[in-house]
C-alpha cells in the first residue's frame, strides 16, 4: 500500500502560503501551522507586523500569483483592489527626476497585503489535503539519528507540547525565524550570513481616496543620497490610500499628524506632500523600525539536514522599499515546484537552496548596492557598486525625458529582465548620450506600447 507523505510549513505568511500551494502538489497532507490568529477578512494582523504598511506587489509576482492561482486578479478586482499600468498609471521619482509615464505591458495589481494575504489563504485552505491550523506555535524541527528532519515539536494555544511527523518541514516563520537557532540544536554548521543596516523606519497612515485625487494610482518617491527622506502612496481596496513615509536613523516621519505632513514637505519632491494636503486623513499615522537585511547562505552549507527547507524572508529579508519580498518569495514557490518536479523530495534541499540562490542574487544586490549609497550604511562599496550607482543616477534623469530608458528600468525593477538590460547598447547609449536640460516637471507621453523584453 501507498505510504501518505505529509508537509508541514511552519507560518502562513505569503511564504508560507505559497509554498504550501505547490507542495499540495506532490505530498498527500500539507499542513500549515502559524502561532497567530488567523482572521477570516482582510486586516492586518499581529503576527506579521509589517501587513499595515505599504506593500507594493511587482509585475513578476502578480504573473507567478495568477498562475498559482487562477481567476485571483479578477477576483481581487471584484473586492477593490486595481489593476495598473507599472509606467503610465504610477508615478515614480528616482533621484528626485519624474520618470516619464507612457503605456507599457508592465501590468500590477495595487492590493494592500492584509486582503492579497487572506484570498492566498483563503484559496490554499479550500486545497485538496491542506489544513491550516492557527494559534500553533512551532517550537522546533526533530529529527532522527541520522540527523534528517522527521517532523516538528509544536504548542497549540493553551495546551502542552506535541510532535506532528513530516516528511518535510518548511520553514517560512518570516523575519523573527529562529532556524539558525533550530540548525544549530541539530548539530549542523549554521549558514554565512551577510547583513546590511539601513536604519531605515516606517511610518503610515490611510487616507479616503476619492475620484479626482490625482491622475495616477501610486506615487513612489524614492529617497536620495541629499534627501534622504521618501514615500510611496498606494491604492488599495475601500476606496483607501495607504500612504508610507520612510527615513533613515533619526531623520523619521513623526506620528502626531502635523508632523507627519510637515515631513512629506521635506521629501525630495513636492508631490507627495501635495496629494496628502488634499486627503482626508482614516486614522493616525503607525510606526515600525525596519531590521537589518539579512541573506543566508543555506546554498553554501556542506552539510544541511534533508527534509527541512528555510524560505522565503526565512532565507533572506530584504530592505522593503524596493518591494521585493513577496515576489521573491513567488519566484521561491515557481522554483520549488520545478526542482519537485525535477527530482522530487530526493535530495530537495540542496537543489532547492542552490536555485533559490540564484533567484536571490538579483534583487538582493539591487537592494544592496541602493543602500550602498547612503554613507551611514556599512558594507564594501566595490567599484563595481561605485559605477552602478552612477550610472543609476544618470538613468533616472535620463528617465524623466525617455520612456524606453524609463521602461527598461521599470522592467529590472519589477524583476521581469535581467539587470544587464539597463546596459544593453539601445539602454546605454540613451542613458549616455548628452541632453539639453532634463525635464522637470512629470508629464504624460502618448508612446506605442513598449515590448516586454525578458
Ligand atoms: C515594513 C515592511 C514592508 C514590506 N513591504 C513589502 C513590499 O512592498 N512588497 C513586498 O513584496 N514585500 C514587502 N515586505 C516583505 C514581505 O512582507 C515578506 O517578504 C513576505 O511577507 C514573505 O515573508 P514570509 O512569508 O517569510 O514571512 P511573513 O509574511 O512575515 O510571515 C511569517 C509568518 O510566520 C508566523 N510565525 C512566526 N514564527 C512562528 C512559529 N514559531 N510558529 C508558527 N508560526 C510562526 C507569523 O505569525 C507569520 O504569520 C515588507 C516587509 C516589511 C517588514
């Protein structure tokens, strides 16, 4: 008879979630254990403090999402959520110059993550073999003799501790993960760790939105090396703008209101601070300090144990101005299924770690090396780091007037091309090339659609 294999993901969290989604594909029970309560609407909750700030989905998630899980973009629009065009319905300031919009294929879906977060749940409890079991604490992975992971020790809500046996363990308990910890109990080497600092905080406020705000659905003001200081102004479901100011060490947005406003005015551009001064304010403003960045480097390991797996922010957690943990952590999911199909459970953990690397190493040297521009943030400006944040700086400007060069670096930053498309020859030469006077003020293009090139 037919042994029933079981999967247990420790946090439902979008990583969690999502990796539960195509493990239900290859084992006969997934479960799915979270210490919070999981509400049954969209609000957000304890357990994953940041799901009341800003949370922008980038176009590559919102694909590998639909795929996931079809009719969800439809469905998310028939409860408020919008979809948008990422270069002509969003306003973007790089280095302080307005990129110019135009029609893309760049499509996002502005959803707030408490609502994305519910739906994704919502459709992987209704999964064949799937449960999610809330108020269930993971206290730590167990193994056997030979040091494969057979299951995990977990506390529900109020009673003692238990054992679940699995085949396979994922860990996707977010930033506050302990699996360095739970390695090191097994007797494995812990993985390298690379850690930046950008003292960065957050602090956000909802405002009515109403027809007529403005002409666009976002507005991303990002923060330069003189000003550093940014916001970005999100649409979202119940007819809201969920709007995030970021700082860095002790220059933050304060959370009394006139402060707050008064810190809008002083971001690298006005344009923020003037759609606020015509919203109508749906509570105080929050505050969360943002923690280190941190990569680990499970990939390098010699020795992991088989039948556990760390995803998503678990495996690395970025700096979240560029917005790209959840889409990492759909590419995670999109890799797991293939490396499933590959070779099955046989040897996962190593296949799993060396392609989620590669997945990685793009956007976190993205994030990085934008960090690295601030000199507060510690860590080794190479030459290669020095040359690319130039070269950035010269493409923003030259994004104000060019949509083609506005387009490849929306396409990068969205995670649908490489990096190396910002120095293809047809990039390069626009960005290089010597121009009278930049624009100034943003304006609107009635540009042919410019291909996506992957
Ligand atoms: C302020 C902020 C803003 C962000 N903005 C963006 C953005 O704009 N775009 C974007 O794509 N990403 C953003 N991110 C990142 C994004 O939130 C995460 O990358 C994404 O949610 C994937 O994380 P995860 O599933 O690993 O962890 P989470 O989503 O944080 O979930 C972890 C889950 O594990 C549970 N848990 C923890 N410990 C245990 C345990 N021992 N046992 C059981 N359950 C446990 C928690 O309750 C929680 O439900 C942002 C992050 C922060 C901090």
């Amino acid at each position: 008879m037919k042994r029933t294999t079981h999967a247990v993901v420790a946090g439902a969290g979008m990583g969690g979630l999502l990796a539960a989604r195509v493990l239900s594909e290859t084992y006969d029970q997934v479960t799915v254990l979270d210490r919070d309560g999981l509400p049954d609407e969209g609000v957000p909750r304890r357990g994953v403090p940041q799901s009341g700030h800003a949370h922008g989905l980038l176009s590559r998630g919102s694909e590998i999402l639909e795929e996931l899980f079809p009719g969800l973009t439809a469905d998310l629009v028939a409860t408020g959520a919008m979809t948008c065009d990422a270069q002509n319905d969003v306003q973007w300031f790089g280095d302080g110059h307005p990129l110019l919009r135009a029609p893309s294929q760049l499509q996002c879906l502005l959803v707030s993550r408490p609502q994305l977060e519910w739906y994704v749940r919502s459709r992987v409890a209704a999964l064949p073999g799937v449960e999610i079991h809330e108020r269930c604490e993971v206290i730590e992975p167990i193994a056997g003799a030979d040091g494969t992971v057979t299951g995990v020790r977990l506390q529900r809500h109020g009673q003692g501790p238990e054992d679940m046996p699995a085949d396979l363990v994922v860990n996707a308990t977010g930033r506050s993960n302990r699996g360095t910890e739970w390695l090191r109990r097994l007797g494995y080497e812990l993985p390298a760790e690379e850690r930046v600092d950008s003292r960065l905080v957050y602090v956000s406020r909802e405002y009515r939105r109403r027809p007529g705000d403005t002409d666009v659905n976002a507005m991303v003001v990002g923060h330069t090396t003189a000003t550093p200081r940014g916001g970005v102004a999100l649409s979202g479901e119940g007819d809201r703008w969920l709007v995030t100011l970021f700082g860095m060490g002790d220059d933050i947005a304060p959370v009394d209101p006139d402060g707050y406003h008064a810190f809008a005015a002083r971001l690298p551009v006005p344009d923020l601070h003037r759609l606020l001064e015509r919203l109508e304010p749906l509570g105080p403003p929050r505050q969360m300090r943002i923690p280190v960045s941190i990569r680990r480097r499970y990939e390098r390991l010699g020795r992991h144990p088989e039948g556990y797996l760390a995803f998503a922010d678990a495996l690395c957690q970025f700096n979240p101005t560029y917005g790209q943990g959840m889409t990492v952590a759909a590419c995670e999911a999109a890799e797991l299924r293939r490396c499933l199909a590959d070779g099955g459970p046989t040897g996962l953990a190593g296949r799993f770690y060396e392609r989620a690397a590669r997945i990685i190493d793009v956007p976190w040297d993205m994030s990085v090396g934008g960090d690295l521009r601030f000199p507060a943030v510690e860590g080794p400006r190479t030459l290669r780091v020095k040359l690319l944040n130039a070269y950035i700086g010269r493409l923003h400007a030259a994004a104000a007037a060019d949509p083609v060069v506005g387009r490849a670096f929306l396409s990068v930053a969205n995670l649908q091309a490489p990096p190396q498309r910002l120095l293809s020859p047809g990039v390069l030469f626009r960005v290089l090339r010597p121009r009278r006077g930049a624009t100034a003020a943003p304006q609107i293009v009635a540009a042919e659609k410019i291909p996506v090139t992957r």
